[in-house]
C-alpha cells in the first residue's frame, strides 16, 4: 500500500494574519515526517486544513495524485485521514467504547471485535468500558489513535502529541509510531520540539510565518540547525559568566521546612534547609511531582507551614502572604501560565494590575486607575518584547511565550531582589525560551536572585550557579554548576547517592 | 378495610395524574439540555401548549386534533428559541426567560375569549377495571392515553439516550460540541432537533393540564409547574429515572398537603405548601449523592454557545 500526500500551494488568511502563505509539501508512506515550527507558524492551521477542520481560501490537496475534497472532518474520514488534535477530541464523560463507536458505522459487536485486535497487535492495555475522564492523558491519546487506526488510515496525523506526555508515554508513543509506519501508514508528525524531529522522524519541513522555510533530511540536520531555520536568526546561544560571588550578603535563608498534606496526591517536604546569596541563582532539579510545586507554594506564602523559619533580608517572613512578600520584594512565577499567573479571561492590563497592589497609583479610594495601569502595562510589554502593543487584548490570545514574558515581565518590572520561578519555559518555542533564558541571566548580573525550580535539566545547567537536586520531598546536597554533569542530576533524581 | 385501601388507590391514582405534566415537560427539557442547550422557556412552552390544545378543542371539538396541536405549537415556539440560540448564538438563559414571559403573555392573550368555556370529557381507558378491582384498580386503569405515555417515556428516554446510536450522539453534543463536530456531527442540527423535542414535549403537557387535569382555560393555569420541572432536571441529575421519581414525590406531598390542610392539622398552611417543594429537593438530593455519577450524566456544555470554525 504505496500512499502519496501532496498539498499544493494551499492559502489561509485570518484577520491580520498569514497563517498559510502557498504552502506546498509531498509526502510518501513508510516514513514519518516532522512538520516544524515555533508556535504560531501556521502549523496548526495546515493540518486543520488536512482534516477538513478548515477550509483553505486557494490551493489543493492531493491523495495519490488524486485531487481531493476536504470540506469537512467527515471528508477527510472518507478519503481514510486520520487526525490526532492537541487538544483531544474525545467525550470526557462517555465510555472509551462509546467515543469509539460514535463515528462509526460498524455494529457494536464488530467494532469490539477489532478494537480489540488493535489492542492486541499495538500492546495497548485501556479498559473500553470506564468514562474517557478517568484516564490518563496518554491513555486519552491512545483512544483518539485507535479512532484513527479503526478506519485504517492511510495518513495518520499527530499534532504536537508529546506535548501533554510523560516521558515514559512519549517513548511508548514513539514505538507505535514506528509500527504505524512500518505498516505503511504515512505519518505526518506535528511539533515545535527539535530531539523529538531527530530522534523519532526521517524527514523534516520546517515552517515559519506561514510559509515553509526548508525541507530536509532529518539525518542531515542538527538541533542548532532546525533551531535556527525556525526561527529564522542565528540564536546568539547566550552564556552564563561563571559566578565569583562577589557579594557576600545572604539574601535568603530557610531553615527547617517540614511540610505535611493529608491530600495523597500532595508530596511531603522533610527537612529543607538552604540559604540563596545576592545575585546568585539557584537551580532545583528533579523529576515533577517530587515536592517542587509544594516548595514553590510554600516560598510564594500560598501554604503556611509551623515552625519553619524563611528569612529574607534578615527579616522573619514565613507567616507573610503572597501580597506581603511581594512587597518585600520577592516575586514569583508559578508554573502554571493558564489558571496560577494569570486570569486568561482579563485583558493583559487587568492581569498586570492583579498583583501589583504595592503600586498605590493603580487604584485610588477603591477606584482602577486605568491609565494609569495601561501606561504601565505597556511599559512591561515593550520593554519584555512581547509581541503586541495591545493592552486591551484577553490574555488567553497571547501565545505561551508571550504570555510567559508578560508574567515575567510583570513580576520584574518593580525589580524585586529575589525571583522565584517554576518551569519557566515549559512548552515554549526556542525563540521565547532563549528570551526568558536572557532574562534570567540578566538578573543575576544586575545582582539580584532567583531560584529555578525547573524539570528541565539543560535549562538549570545553562542558568544556575549552584543545583541541587529534591527527590519524594528532600534536597540533596547544593553543589556548584561546574562541579555537576547531567549523569549526576539523573543518578539524584532517580533517589540515587553520588562520591 | 377495602374501602380504605380503595381510597388509599384512588389517591395514588390522583398523585400520578397530577405529576403526568411535570414527568413530561421534564422529560423533553432533559433532552434539550443532554445536548447542551439550556432552555428556561418551559413553563412558557406549557402554557402556550395549554391554550392552543384548548382553543383547538373549543374550535375543532376534536380532542386528538388538540393533543397534536397543542404539541405543535409547543413545537413552533421552541423553534423562535433555537433560531436565537443556535443560529444567532444569543445567550441560553436570557433568552428562555424571555421564551417564559412571551409565552405567559400570548397565551393570555389568546385565551381570553375561552374564560369560562367548559372542556370536553377526555376519553378514559380501562374505566371497568378501576370501579371493579379494590386497590389496584384506581391506581392501574382509568386513566388517559397520556399518563399511560408520560409514564413509560422515562424509561423510554432512558433506553433511547443509554442504548441507541442517537442517544449517543446527542450526549456527545451535550459533553463537548466542539469535538462532536470535529468529528463530523453537525451539533446545530442535533441541538435544534432536541429543542424541538422538548417544545413539543412542553406543549403537550400543557394540553395535559388544560383538556384533562382541569378541562378549561385559566389563565396563568400552568401555576409554575414550568419552573418545577426544570429544577427536577437539575435535581435529578439528568437521569430520566429520577425525573420520574421526583414527579411523583412532588406531585405526592402535593396532594398530601391538600388533604392534611382538609383534615385541620395545626401546622400553619404556608408551610404546608411548601413541603411539596422541599421534600422533593432533599429527596432528589440524597438519591443523587454518588459524585461520580453525577459528572458522567451532567452535559458538561451546558448552556454554552457553540459555533462553528469556518
């Protein structure tokens, strides 16, 4: 089963906005193909169009030579497309069997039948008769890929699948990919993610602005190569001074952070003691869910814990509230972009003035001061390059990078001492989280402090002065960057002792 | 004894006539709202539905002309609400309380040159069967067609939402309309088909009230029972079964109520009325405790808006 996919000069124009400029692709099946980009590309509009989600304003799409009409997700079905969305498209409180059976026309008994063959060839264990809500997300995933893989498809296309995977999933998931492919379904394969083009595709389209930039080889390709295709600049590949700590003041110090939930799914904090020096950043390492979201919560002042003891700038802190740090100059960045940092329904200026009470001219005798807001607000976002000068916008339109440089800009702008950030550039695209990286970099120079919580094991070795590692709610021992590799993190993360 | 248990009979038979309105406006509006679609516009739907079954009677002196008919318009002005929400994507709620007031309005308006008019007998089933069991009889026979269907159309909702393909997809709709139509469900079609359904179910239990229950027209006759069948939805947590049980618990104490107010208990009579109401939201409560249950059935787009991406 040979199958050819050739998209042809296709256009899609939005409202001030390119997000398709004559793009025209050729795929073959028995390979997998990296369709690359930063977020905003247009990426996602292509393959809307590709399962007849979207209509394209001009260009064609051809299955075998064939031209082919995709007007509505039920054409792309017919002509055997299978599509696989970001954001699942699966009916939360119905059964697994019932999101499978809806668009099928199978009768019950045979569409059992073989999605239980489907179960057994690709070695996926879900139970069809519990509610889709009570799965994982990448049993989630699972479900919307056998939907696919029940009208055998020809062209199965997966939209930046690994986005809400863990590790272990994502590699599952690359397994079965490569069975798909081996069984001659041509895939199509969506991300902004540059190991994964590498490691797991043969070929690789790069996109940006709407149009596409390159086509290659993926063996002839490197991280810093597709990096700089999609981007579309030589990254400066920036890089930290090594610290010679050259002031001495302590500007953090805890000391003994017990912390105890009786909700199971919260990880207890035993014994936490580490003190931060100006202009110093401290990374913490660790695999998520191993104590970091209690320990960001507990230094923002959203959890009060007995008996610890914070002390910033020498003064006892640990019963102040977030607002009341704040104003002792501390600031923070949850992890949580969406529903911690900011209300996506506000506008970006109403989200700028949330946590900036300290600022009295925001509000005066209970009133918003709008303007006065505003000016602020522009203020944070030319000067942290987000890329729109409009304040009143929600802030659910700005992208993940923008919206990030929004909250950072946000937590900066009144140039706090110390700088408490969770995941920083999780789910970013290079370009953002090159600027965050600079960001935080600079920080540091201008002697103030951050600590990084991160998951991410390059981004704490390019930007921490010293690391240490938190594992099922304890510190490991802080060493300095120059002393640690990334083995070492990784025999730490997994509980494991090093020298 | 028997003539107590023959009483006891007749007044079960009187509890279910006086929930048939509730079980069937709650039963359409259930569907309408497993597809996502919240419309306030019941007791609106039912009254006009009671006005146009009786004018129909008046005119035609036909009884089934004037269930069909009465049906229909419930039909015809649950269109004017779906043409608002689902074409034009006004807002659910704002738009069902205006479906309310209108419907309060004009069938006040129409009905009033039928004040006054007396209603026709409504054909009853099985009446030899009542007279002649003691007990069972008053409570099984003797009644219309209608309480007949009002009470199998719980169970009737329940296998059509739980065992058929398009019980399934109008529950997709209700759960998320954006992916039913990335799947290729046309949500619009689907969602207009359920308001229909539930005008129509409304105008009918209208009917019910104004050619059987009460034979004439009052105004304002439907007394709120609109809004009663709404809340059973709710309380029920979509769950057609519970509809039904709630109907007849509300429709129990209601008549209960009467008789305790008869017989001159010393309880103040405002409270009396409004155990109907309270009994009915702790039962309904208690038996709709299981979380888990209650998220499965809920149509999680309730109420929102959905258009499509072009």
């Amino acid at each position: 089963m040979n199958t050819k996919l050739r998209v042809s000069e296709i256009s899609k124009i939005y409202p001030g906005c390119v997000a398709n400029d004559e793009i025209s692709l050729e795929f073959g099946s028995g390979k997998i193909y990296a369709l690359l980009g930063e977020n905003g590309a247009g990426k996602s509009t292509l393959v809307k169009i590709l399962s007849g989600v979207v209509r394209p304003d001009k260009g064609e799409v051809f299955l075998n030579d064939k031209s082919i009409k995709l007007n509505s997700p039920l054409d792309a079905k017919k002509n055997n497309i299978g599509m696989v969305f970001q954001h699942f498209n699966l009916f939360e409180t119905l059964s697994v069997f019932e999101n499978l059976s809806i668009d099928s026309d199978k009768k019950n008994e045979d569409l059992r039948l073989s999605v239980n063959n489907i179960l057994k060839k690709y070695n996926f264990k879900i139970d069809l008769d519990i509610p889709v809500l009570n799965l994982s997300a990448g049993q989630k995933q699972k479900v919307e890929i056998i939907r696919c893989l029940i009208r055998n498809p020809k062209v199965l296309i997966m939209d930046e699948p690994t986005s809400v995977l863990t590790e272990q999933e994502t590699e599952d998931l690359f397994v079965s990919l490569k069975q798909f492919s081996d069984d001659g379904i041509l895939i199509i394969y969506i991300t902004h993610k540059l190991k994964e083009v590498l490691s797991l595709c043969d070929e690789v389209a790069v996109m940006r602005k709407g149009k596409v930039v390159s086509v290659s080889k993926t063996k002839e390709e490197k991280i810093e190569t597709l990096a700089n295709k999609m981007v579309g600049e030589n990254l400066s590949t920036i890089k930290k001074k090594i610290n010679n700590f050259k002031y001495s003041e302590e500007i953090l110090k805890i000391s003994n952070l017990n912390f105890r939930s009786d909700d199971p799914y919260e990880t207890n904090l035993i014994n936490l003691n580490f003190s931060l020096k100006k202009g110093e950043c401290l990374g913490i390492a660790g695999i998520s869910g191993n104590g970091q979201s209690e320990l960001f919560q507990i230094l923002s002042g959203e959890i009060i814990t007995d008996y610890t003891s914070i002390k910033f700038r020498d003064k006892e802190i640990s019963k102040l509230n977030p607002r009341e740090r704040r104003e002792y100059l501390m600031a923070f960045s949850p992890e949580d972009r969406i529903s911690q940092a900011a209300v996506p329904e506000l506008k970006i200026y109403e989200n700028v003035a949330l946590n900036n009470f300290k600022s009295s001219n925001f509000f005066e005798k209970g009133l918003v001061n709008e303007k006065k807001i505003k000016e602020h607000s522009k203020k944070i976002l030319s000067n942290f390059s987000v890329n729109t000068d409009n304040v009143e916008m929600k802030s659910q339109f700005l992208s993940g990078g923008n919206l990030q440089k929004l909250i950072i800009g946000r937590e900066l702008i009144t140039s706090p001492e110390l700088l408490v950030c969770f995941n920083p550039t999780w789910g970013l695209d290079v370009g953002a989280i090159n600027y965050i990286h600079e960001t935080l970099i600079n920080i540091n120079e201008q002697g103030k402090s951050s600590i990084l919580i991160s998951t991410d094991n390059d981004e704490l070795l390019k930007l921490s002065d010293r690391i240490c590692v938190i594992y099922k709610g304890k510190l490991s021992k802080i060493m300095y960057v120059n002393e640690v590799t990334p083995e070492k993190l990784g025999i730490l993360m997994g509980g494991g002792s090093i020298d | 004894m028997s003539f107590d248990l023959n009483f006891i009979g007749i007044l079960i038979g009187a509890i279910m006539a006086s929930s048939v309105p509730l079980i069937l406006a709650a039963s359409g509006e259930l569907i309408t709202e497993r597809s996502g679609v919240l419309n306030l516009g019941v007791e609106g739907m039912m009254i006009i539905g009671a006005i146009s079954g009786f004018a129909l009677m008046v005119i035609t002196d036909n009884l089934f002309l004037a269930v069909i008919g009465s049906m229909i318009s419930g039909l015809i002005i649950s269109i004017i609400f779906g043409v608002l929400t689902q074409s034009l994507l006004t807002n659910h709620v704002a738009t069902g309380l205006a479906l309310t007031i209108f419907g309060i309005g004009m069938s006040a308006m129409i009905g009033k040159n039928f004040v006054g008019i007396p209603g026709k007998e409504f054909p009853l089933l099985f009446v030899n069967f009542k007279e002649n069991i003691p007990f069972l009889g008053p409570i099984l026979f003797g009644h219309s067609i209608i309480l007949y269907f009002a009470f199998l159309l719980p169970f009737l909702t329940n296998y059509f939402l739980k065992k058929t393909k398009i019980g399934l997809i109008i529950r997709a709709v209700g759960d998320s309309p954006t992916s039913a139509s990335n799947q290729g469900i046309n949500v619009t079609l689907v969602r207009y088909s359920c308001i229909l359904y539930g005008g129509a179910m409304c105008g009918l239990a209208g009917a019910y009230l104004s050619l059987i229950y009460t034979p004439q027209w009052i105004e304002n006759m439907t007394g709120g029972r609109g809004w009663i069948a709404l809340a059973l939805v709710v309380f029920a947590t979509w769950s057609p079964i519970k509809v039904l049980i709630g109907a007849l618990i509300f429709g129990g104490i209601t008549i209960l109520q009467l008789h305790m107010q008869a017989v001159g208990l010393r309880i103040p009579v405002q409270l009396l009325s409004a155990l109907p109401y309270i009994m009915t939201i702790i039962v309904l409560v208690v038996i709709s405790r299981d979380s888990r249950k209650i998220k499965l059935n809920t149509p999680t787009s309730l109420g929102q808006i959905f258009y499509k991406e072009k």
